[in-house]
C-alpha cells in the first residue's frame, strides 16, 4: 500500500504536470486572448481550437477513426506478407 496516493496529492502531481509542460501557460494565453477579444465569438470552443493551432473544420473523430482503419489495414497487410513468404520459403 506504498504506492496509494490521497485525491489531493494526485490532483498536485497533475497539475505540477500541467504546469511543467507548458499547458497552463497556453490555455491561460487562450483564455486571456478570448477575453480580450472585441465581440465574443459565437463558438468560443472553435476559437480556442484556432488560437491553439488546430485547422478549423477538422472532424478528430474521423481522422481517429480512420486512423484505427489503417492500423488494422496494415496489420492485415503484414499478416499476408508474412503468409507470402512462408509460401516463397523464406
């Protein structure tokens, strides 16, 4: 039990993590830069996605997908490969 660790000392441990990496200086830039921002954009989660550097219009959830299709393609790939070259003795 050396390893159990209280809620309050991982939420600590993340957010030492968060802050080491960078990430709560990007998304405090983000934010600012939202509030700072003339007239609220209509959809503040597309602007964050944009000042972060994400292309607008980009569905993850198919690019993940797709992804995953690949994955599985090559593998199926490799698997007749190798049946190729047992077949050729090699």
């Amino acid at each position: 039990m050396s390893n159990y660790q209280t809620p309050d000392s991982k939420k600590e441990e993340f957010r030492k993590y968060l802050d080491k990496s960078g990430v709560i200086d990007a998304l405090t830039k983000v934010l600012v830069g939202l509030y700072e921002e003339p007239e609220r954009p209509l959809n503040a989660v597309d602007y964050i996605k944009r000042y972060m550097g994400a292309p607008a219009g980009v569905d993850v959830d198919s690019i993940r997908a797709e992804n995953s299709n690949l994955k599985d393609e090559a593998k199926e790939l490799r698997k007749t490969i190798a049946e190729l070259n047992k077949a050729l003795g090699k």
